[in-house]
C-alpha cells in the first residue's frame, strides 16, 4: 500500500514539473514577445521617403513567414507615392496586451500611433491603430508573423 502511494506521489510530483516548466515557458513567452512587438512594430509601421528601401530592409529584418511577401509586395505599391509627397510615417507603440500565448507563439494587441507628414499635409496627421499582431519564435527570435489592424 505504502509503495502505490509513494508511486502516485511520484507521478504527481512529474505531472506537476511538467505542468510548472510549461506555466513558465508561456510566462516567458508572454514576457518576450511583448517586449519584441513593442521594439519591433515601430519598424514596421515607420518609413521615410529618402531611405525608404533601408527601412523597408530593416522591418522585413522583423518579419518571418507569408507576411515577409506579402509586406514586400505592399511596399512596391506606395514606393513612387511615398517619394512623390514626400511621405515620412513615423510609429510609437504605446501598449501591448496578450491576448493569448503558447511557448513559441503569442497574439498580442498592440496600441500604436502612426503619425504621418507629407507636401499635402499642413500638419502631422495622427492615426491610432489598434492591431492584432502575431509573434513566433523563429531561431530564438520573435518575430512578427501576422500584422492586422482591428
């Protein structure tokens, strides 16, 4: 009897260091790709006409998966635009929530400010964006998987 008992101790004990690891790993997860969204999105909201294709370089930098080719394909559509008017768009993130998370992915909610001068503005115009925002662990990166405004 003292033997059983001693066995189902021993597989509670392994069921709740398996359940305590993965309570951690998703706290951390939760941790790190908050803190990698808010450095991160600014890039990819952010953009100036007179190194435009550095800063598309340096978002694509942060962006893994079909969203790298469909960001690519994005840009080449505003390129002449963006240096017609003379466009400099410029991000803040100014929150970030998760929504839900595992070890390797989380979904966040991100506040974000977009604020934007061209030659046919008289003064910065100011959008705030609420996005859904994707992070994955890429390589012991995160990195933004999926952008969208909600």
């Amino acid at each position: 009897m003292l033997a059983a008992a001693l066995v189902v101790l021993a597989v509670l004990t392994g069921l709740f260091a398996v359940r305590l690891g993965r309570h951690d790993a998703v706290a951390a997860a939760r941790r790190d790709a908050s803190a990698a969204a808010a450095a991160e999105v600014p890039d990819v909201l952010s953009y100036d006409y007179r190194h435009l294709a550095d800063d598309v370089a340096k978002a694509r930098s942060h962006i893994t998966g079909s969203l790298n080719q469909r960001y690519a394909a994005l840009t080449k559509t505003f390129q002449d635009t963006a240096t017609q008017l003379q466009a400099r768009v410029s991000g803040t993130v100014l929150n970030v929530a998760v929504a839900t998370a595992t070890p390797q992915s989380v979904q966040l909610v991100v506040f974000a400010n977009q604020t934007t001068m061209t030659t046919k503005l008289t003064a910065p115009k100011v959008d705030q964006d609420r996005l859904g925002v994707t992070m994955r662990k890429v390589g012991g990166r995160w990195l933004i998987s999926d952008i969208s405004v909600r």
